[in-house]
C-alpha cells in the first residue's frame, strides 16, 4: 500500500515519505503528533510545581484513605462552590445592565 503526500512547504507530491523529498518537510501526521506531544511534556517536565500544586499532589496521592476522603471532600465543595458562582454570575451578565 503506497500512501501519497502532499507537503505544505512546498507543495511536492511526496509517495511513501515521511519527510519531503524536495524540502524535508515532515509530512508524517503520526510522527508530527508525536513530535507535539514530546515537546509538550518536555515544557510541562520543566515546569516547576508550585507549593500548593505539590501540596496537593501529595494529598490526593496519600496513602491514608481518609486523608484522600478529605481532599475529594473539599474538592467536590469547591466544585459545587464555583459552578455556582459561575451560575450567578452568567445570570447577572444575562440581565440588563
Ligand atoms: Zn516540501
């Protein structure tokens, strides 16, 4: 099975390539996703974690079941909390004035 690119540098008709014959273009769509996808994770690798996110991270990882309770508890009202406030909050921008 024979696969025919066409290369969005330069237009090149490419048969069977990965990259472009005439320009080396990446023509592959599964290897520029993954290419997307490392260079993603390298950025969010570089990226230090704050200390709340940490905090966090650590609470929702605890080994201690109750600890966890607790977090997902707080979580899901702090959920409920902005769905809420963002509730009211389209109401009044719905309203005139
Ligand atoms: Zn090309």
């Amino acid at each position: 099975m024979s696969t025919l690119r066409i290369c969005a540098k330069c237009h090149t008709w490419n048969e069977n390539q990965d990259h472009c014959t005439n320009c080396g273009h990446l023509l592959n769509p599964d290897l520029i996703r993954k290419i997307e996808l490392e260079k993603k994770e390298e950025l969010e690798a570089g990226r230090e974690l704050d200390k709340v996110d940490l905090l966090l991270h650590k609470i929702k990882n605890s080994r201690y079941i109750l600890v966890r309770a607790v977090f997902y508890f707080f979580y899901s009202i702090w959920f409920i909390f902005t769905a809420i406030v963002s509730f009211f909050i389209a109401i009044i921008a719905a309203g005139p004035g």
